[in-house]
C-alpha cells in the first residue's frame, strides 16, 4: 500500500490537467453559469418594463427544455413514424435526426448579451457606415397592438446590414428574432447569432423531416409571443427591387391559427433603403451571363478589393460614409381581421386553399412594403440619370431635374426621405455619392454617366420603381467588379 509507482512525467500532467478539469466541471462552472443566468435576470429586469412589445417567457426558457418541446411535439413524432417506414429506416435513427435538426434550429436567447453590448455594437457599426434616420414610424398604431399579441415585422431585403440596422432601431421597443441562413453557420458567429435569439434556416431544403421541425418550432415561437422579423423575398434582392414573396415562413406562423380564440397575430411593413449598399457590385454579378463560373471567385475579390480600398482611404484621411440609411415602420394589419375580412379559417383549410389565402395576406404585406420604401437621394439621382443614359449634364441641368423628379414623389404621397429638410441639400447627397464611386464623370464642367455602370444604376433606381417586378432592366452588368 505504501510501495512507490513510478510514472512518465507526461503521464503525470495529463492525469493532472484532467483531475483540475473535472474539479472546474464539478465546482467553478456550476457557479458561473449561475453567475450568468443571474446577470441575464437583472438585464431582464431592467429593460423589459421599458419595451414597448415586451418579451416573453418563451424566449427565455432554457434551450434544451425548448429541444425536448420540439423532439417530443406530436406532429413531429407522428412525421418521423411515417417517414422512418417509407425510409425503411429505423425509428431510433430518425429521432436521432430530429434531434440534430432541432439543436440545429434553435436559438439560445441571451438578454444580456442582446441588451448590453448587442445594442453598443449595431449602434457603432451602424452609425460608423451610415446616416441612419427612421423616417417615419405610427407610434399610436404599434401602441394600439393588444399586449399578448404575436408581432412581426416583415421587411424587404436589400443588404446582410439589414439585420444590424433594425435591431439597433427596434431595440428601445423590442427584441427581433431573426431567421438566418446557413451562411452564418461558422464559429464564432453561429454562437453569437443564437444569443442574439436568431434561429437557422436550410432555406432550400427540401426534406419533410426538417420541414416538419422547422414548422414547428416556428408555430410555437409564434403562438408564444416571441417578436419576429422576417424577409418574405427569402433573400437578398439581385436587381435592387422588390421581389415576390415565399409563403413558407407566414404559413409556418399561420397554419394553426384560430381567428377566434388565439392571441393575435400583427403583421408590421418595414421598408428599408440605403444610399449604398455594401453588397452591390457582388449582387449584380449573379444577374451577368458573363460571370458565370466565375461568381464565387469575382464575389471574393471584389469583397476583398472593396474593403481594402476602404481601408486605404481611411488611413488617407479620404474616405466617407456610404450615405444614408432610412427604415420607415407602417401600419399594423392583423391576422384575426384579414381571415374575418375573407370568412376563412387557416385550421380548417386544405394545403392548396391555405397556401392560396397566405399568398393574398403575403401580396397586401409586400404591397405596404412596398408603399414605405424611403426614397433616397442616390435613388433619386439614378433614376433622373436612367431616362437619358448617354447625355452629358451640366451640374445646374442635372440638380433642376433631380429637384423635379423629388417634387414629383413628394406629390404622389411617395416617402421621400430629405436630409436636413434641405431639396438642395438632397440633390448635392445623391450627386456627390455616385461621383465619389466614379459612377458618375465630371469632364470639362459637365457630367455623364459611366456606360459599365448602367446596371448599378439601374440597381439604386429599382428601390424605389414602385410596386413588386416593376423592374428597371438597362444592358449588363460587368463582369469586372470594382471597388
């Protein structure tokens, strides 16, 4: 008992690095995760009476209990029966898949994080790029939402900043969940996504078993009350307008919906511009034939040259924002009063005559979208620039006419965004912008547009065209990208 064992040293602090890992385990990490939970209560405590659209318990249940929910949901259960026979696939094997697909979904909502330094870096990114403005938003409308309603706001989607963008104007009322794509699945930012409360989305699966999963936890966060914010285009518009939209989501929220009984659920339009988007030259490259086979490889360079030459200029002194950037927030339409309006029942619908009735709901939202659009200055411009392509401008020609086409706006009740409340002001904005990107030449006093470019034009003048596919198709965009 008292005899000596003789070790190799590196047997010796392998045992000793696993010993101290399992006192950490045992003791330190239980009293850090209390520590935390207890900071995440206090940040709740502080900000929640001060939201307009209050969180939820929902959004705050631990994520493993909300895994089990969504594991042990009936209609999942029932889909993985099915699906394990005509898989001849044993039915532990699917479970296990469903499993997966719900760590895979579900978010892990952290109101500390979210509120304290989640708000500090969407203002500073925000601010750092843009002019933000929220031009106009219905305060006695979002005030008027019954308490225990389920809100979503449905927006357009013209760049990844849109996610930032709301969130750092939506925080002092509520906290947004958003659907993201697969493309943030990487470490660290997948883990920084889920504590914000977004949950992930294999937008082009077409597998009923994570279809099922997906629906259901989308049925649940929303029959419990959690804020939504959703892009029914399903992604980035490529052509810089509006694009029709995916019932997939709405259906997800909506399929077992009583108008009756169920708390609520109100829709709110969220119209979203910008002066530049970050995006755009890679945008427009999926729209030219000439690129193709080439657009992973041109979307890189062109993200590396663009972020370079930004860096460049900042170091020089030169480099300015990217303009303005304008959310407007509409009216609210509520669920209960358009499937009264229609005398129709989502639960008691088949598949085809509910996708039919989500499809009306869908158009009416896009449509108000569409209407709240903020009209811009380099909107504005463009699309002065685009009703003559090839002629040259004196600086006086070219602000009269911009002058006019934002009168014209303002008249037809459009919602031009001026800065400063200056016209004049406006006109400089959307010239200088587009000069600044060599878009627009100056030669010997007078101004002409880069004939390349057309399609960026084309792009920024879209925004603002009007209803959904009323697009604006001039030539091809290049397929050399520039910064």
């Amino acid at each position: 008992m008292t005899s000596t064992i003789e070790i190799p040293v590196w047997l010796a602090v392998v045992a000793g690095l696993l010993a101290l890992w399992a006192a950490l385990g045992r003791l330190l990490v239980p009293s850090v995760r209390w520590l935390i939970r207890r900071r995440i209560e206090r940040a709740l405590e502080e900000v929640n009476p001060s939201l307009q659209i209050r969180l939820q318990p929902f959004k705050f249940t631990q994520r493993k209990t909300l895994i089990d929910r969504l594991v042990y949901d009936r209609d999942v259960m029932e889909t993985a029966d099915r699906l394990a026979g005509e898989w001849e696939m044993p039915r532990d094997v699917v479970q296990a898949k469903v499993a997966r697909y719900a760590k895979e979904i579900v978010p892990s909502f952290n109101a500390w994080a979210y509120f304290r330094w989640g708000y500090s870096i969407a203002r500073w990114i925000a601010r750092t790029l843009y002019r933000v403005r929220l031009g106009s938003i219905d305060e006695a409308a979002l005030r008027s939402i019954p308490a225990n309603a389920s809100v979503v706001f449905v927006m357009n989607h013209r760049s990844n900043m849109d996610y930032i963008l709301v969130s750092y104007l939506a925080m002092e009322r509520t906290a947004l969940s958003y659907a993201v794509g697969e493309w943030a699945r990487i470490w660290p930012l997948e883990q920084l996504i889920r504590s914000m409360g977004a949950y992930f989305v294999r937008r082009k699966s077409r597998n009923p078993l994570y279809r099922k999963v997906l629906s259901r936890y989308v049925h649940l966060a929303t029959r419990e009350g959690v804020t939504q914010a959703i892009y029914p285009e399903g992604g980035l518009s490529r052509d810089g307008s509006l694009g029709a939209p995916r019932l997939g989501l709405l259906d997800y929220m909506l399929r077992g919906f009583d108008p009756d009984d169920d708390a609520d659920v109100v829709f709110v339009p969220v119209g979203i511009n910008y002066d530049r988007v970050l995006e755009d030259r890679t945008l427009l490259l999926e729209t030219d034939p000439e690129a193709v086979g080439k657009k992973g490889l041109a979307a890189v360079w062109a993200t590396i040259a663009f972020w370079s030459r930004q860096v460049w200029l900042r170091l020089r002194g030169d480099w300015y924002r990217f303009g303005y950037a304008c959310v407007n927030f509409g009216g609210p339409l509520s669920a209960s009063d358009f499937f009264h309006s229609r005398n129709e029942d989502p639960r008691r619908l088949g598949r085809e005559e509910r996708f039919a009735s989500v499809g009306v709901l869908a158009e009416d939202l896009m449509g108000r979208v569409a209407e709240i659009i903020p009209v811009l200055p380099v909107s504005l411009v463009a699309t002065v620039l685009l009703a003559d392509p090839e002629r040259t401008w004196s600086q006086l020609e070219l602000e009269v006419a911009v002058q006019r086409q934002l009168e014209l706006r303002e008249a037809a009740g459009e919602p031009v965004y001026v800065p400063r409340k200056d016209r004049a002001y406006a006109v400089e904005v959307g010239i200088r912008m587009l000069a600044l990107r060599h878009v627009l030449d100056l030669r010997d006093g007078l101004y002409r547009v880069r004939q390349e470019d057309l399609g960026l034009l084309a792009y920024y003048a879209n925004a603002i065209s009007g209803k959904t596919g009323d697009r604006i198709l001039i030539g091809r965009t290049p397929s050399r990208v520039r910064a």
